[in-house]
C-alpha cells in the first residue's frame, strides 16, 4: 500500500458530501451574489469535484447518502448543534458503511469538516493508541455545544477527543488521545473552540512553509509511538494565491508545494492510514448553476 495514498484492497474512497455542519447564516455570507440555498450545497458539491479529479482508484468506493432538504424543519438547531438530527443520522450511516465494509484504510471526499470524524473514529478503533492524527486546519474545530457558532463542524475535533455533545460521542467506536493530535496550519485563535483545545492539551504547529517545521511535525508523530496517521486537510488551510474555492482563505496560508511536501515527509514516519479533503466550495461553478436555470435550455 502506498503511504501517501491508500489503496488496494483494505482501503475505500468514502464519498460523503455533508453540509449541514456549515451553519447556514454565516454560510450565505461567504458567497455574495450566490442564492443562499445554492450556497449551502455548494459544499454538497465539492467532494464529487474532488474525485473527479483525482487517481484512479483501486478498492472500493462508497457513499453516504446526505439530504439536501434546506426546510427550517430540516436545519433545526437542537441541543446547540445546527441540523443535528441530519447530522446524527448521516453520522450513523458512516458508521455503518465503516463497520459493514472493514476498511483497513480510508480516503474521505467530504463536504465540510465533520465528515472526518466517522472514518477517524473507525480507523481508532482499529489501531487503538497506534493511530495518530494531523488536523491541517485554519480553525481549531474544538468548539462544543453552548458556543456562538453553532455548526458542528466547528466541533468535529472537538468530538473525537470524546468532548461535547454525549449524544455524539457515545455513538463513536473510539476516540483520539489529545496527546495523539497535532493541529497544522491553526491561524484562527479567536475562535471559542481554543478555550477547549488548550485545555485538552493539543499541541499545535504553525504555517509549515520551510522543510524545518515539516520535521518538527515528524518528531512530534515519532514521539507519539503511532505508526499510522489520519490526516485530515481543510482547503481553507491553503494560501489564496494558490487556491481561492473555500472558505476563509487569505494569503497567509499554506502553500500548495508545501501541503505535498508536508504529507510527503509524514509518511517517512508513520502509514498514511485515512486521508480527509474537505471544503471544496466550486463558488463559480454555482454562479454559472444560477445562469444555466436563468436561460432557455
């Protein structure tokens, strides 16, 4: 199996375009002059961009089936999680295509961040303290219930370290040791999820952009005794003069060649066992939807 990209067959492509943990209001504000529905499902439409883009693949793919219902009804905030009754049950049915399939390894095309927290948790509750985790992210995700921003992907971390909503928690096989996770790329620390991560303990690197912090990172997983590595990647993390579909981006991110060289130098250390893309948001490709239901075709 390849290190930097699982595959063969113990691993699966697991297709899960979840959107419902962006929290709606402050979703339509990122994308002026896009309908607000078209915007929450811009995140639905990521992952399948992702795909089509990417290797071919050798082992199984499967996905889980997300709702694209936008009714108040469906996007209740309960408990203090937006949508989280769509959230639960898509959270159960990834659990359920996991337990079914067995994968040793596992490659997510996800919407937003909380489609990590399914395959993580499956991927812990096979190799136990063996597994360790990246979290390359401009937020931190360790946001729990009670907190302004009420998306769960704000929480995904959060939640895998076995923090907040119990609900939640008590349906994942495992959880991640805080002393498993790193945080790379953390540029958001005015988020109210630091409170939580600094008082879990979980270590974080900055803006790796030259090979010294790419082996501050290896020292940090050789030190850990894991051998396999989940690594989850939000696009926000990227720097905007390399890539402008998602959120947040600014130009003091992550460069592109950097993000490779980064994964690249992990997998000298420990096998890549679970990969996460998320937050594809194909802003013009939603723009040019508008135009396409506007004219006569």
């Amino acid at each position: 199996m390849s290190l930097t990209h699982p595959s063969g067959p113990g691993a699966l492509r697991l297709m899960f375009p979840q959107w419902q943990g962006a929290a709606g209001p402050s979703t339509h504000q990122l994308l002026p002059g896009v309908d607000a529905h078209d915007t929450q499902l811009s995140i639905h439409l990521g992952p399948a961009l992702l795909a089509l883009m990417s290797p071919d693949h050798d082992g199984p793919t499967a996905y889980v089936p997300v709702s694209t219902d936008t009714s108040h009804e469906a996007l209740a905030t309960v408990d203090g999680i937006y949508a989280r009754g769509a959230v639960v049950r898509q959270l159960r049915e990834a659990l359920r295509i996991l337990r079914d399939a067995a994968p040793q390894s596992v490659v997510t095309f996800g919407g937003e961040c909380s489609v990590s927290v399914a395959p993580f948790s499956h991927l812990a509750s096979i190799y136990g303290d063996d597994l360790a985790v990246l979290w390359i992210d401009a937020h931190p995700d360790t946001g729990v219930p009670g907190d302004s921003y009420t998306g769960f992907r704000s929480m995904a971390l959060a939640a895998l370290a076995g923090e907040g909503d119990a609900g939640i928690v008590a349906e994942l096989p495992a959880l991640i040791p805080p002393a498993k996770i790193l945080q790379v790329g953390l540029r958001q620390w005015k988020d109210e999820g630091i409170a939580v991560k600094e008082r879990l303990g979980i270590r974080s690197v900055g803006i790796t952009d030259t090979p010294d912090d790419s082996r501050r990172i290896q020292d940090w997983l050789a030190g850990t005794g894991a051998t396999r590595v989940a690594v989850h990647i939000n696009l926000d993390v990227l720097d905007r003069r390399d890539f402008t579909d998602t959120a947040g981006a600014a130009t003091d991110g992550i460069r592109m060649a950097d993000l490779a060289r980064l994964v690249a130098d992990v997998s000298g250390v420990a096998g890549i066992a679970g990969l996460t893309l998320t937050q594809h948001l194909p802003v013009e490709l939603m723009r040019l939807g508008g135009l396409l239901r506007d004219l006569p075709l």
